[in-house]
C-alpha cells in the first residue's frame, strides 16, 4: 500500500477506487456489521475526498456507524457516483491535527457544513472522522 503524509498523518491510499472519478463530496451509503447484533446496517452518509482519501464525517455528534466502525473496521461502501460497491476498511481520524485538516476541507468542500451551529473546533473536537481504504 502507497502512504502518503496529510498533515503529519500518514494514511494509506485508496488502492482499487479511482478517486478521480469520485465527486468531492456527496452521498454514499456505508454498510457495516454492528458491535452488538452482529447484523449488517446501511446508513446514508456525507463524504469527501480530501488529499485523495475519502473521508466519512458529519456534525459533531455520537454515531451508530461510527460505534461500529470501531468494533468492526470492514464495511461496504456504497458509491452513488459512480454507481459501485467496494470492500473498505475504515481507520478513526484521531490526530488533531489532522482532524482540523479535516474539517476546514469539509467545510470549503461542502458549504453546508459551514451552515450548522457548530463551530471549527467543535469540528475538531467531536465529529466523526474515519478514512476508508480498499480491502
């Protein structure tokens, strides 16, 4: 796997997905297996491609997803754009700086975010962040 260092982290690259061709930001859905029930949940989700990684977030917030993710790295993402399915293995943004790399593309990439009552730092602090890779 090609690592590359965004912000002083060092993430793996999305071999397999042609990340060009992916919209920078958008709807996907994500399917993951939950810590509890061990049945698979697919939930709607926003995206961005940021430093060529594609990135899940949203507002800060605890999240079912996210939860799962933690106890069970492997999902399916679900592209809407172009239509496919990949195996992914997802990877929780923990590195401040990183996040905040994070979450200034976010909002640039997607004004909407840039909307809601919640400042950068809250950002920062407490939304979700994972990067997914191929498996």
């Amino acid at each position: 796997m090609i690592e590359r260092s965004v912000a002083g982290a060092a993430w793996p690259s999305l071999r397999g997905m042609d990340v060009d061709a992916i919209p920078p930001t958008g709807t996907c859905d994500v399917s993951t297996v939950g810590r509890r029930s061990g049945r698979t949940h697919r939930v709607e989700i926003w995206y961005v491609v940021i430093d060529d990684r594609l990135v899940l977030t949203g507002t800060p917030g605890a999240r079912h997803w996210l939860a799962n993710l933690r106890h069970h790295p492997r999902a399916v993402l679900h592209l809407r754009e172009p239509s496919a399915d990949h195996a992914v293995t997802a990877e929780e943004v923990t590195d401040p700086v990183a996040r905040r790399r994070i979450a200034e593309e976010a909002w640039r990439l997607q004004p909407w975010y840039a909307e809601q009552p919640y400042s950068i730092d809250d950002w920062v602090e407490r939304s979700p962040m994972v990067v997914l890779t191929a498996s």
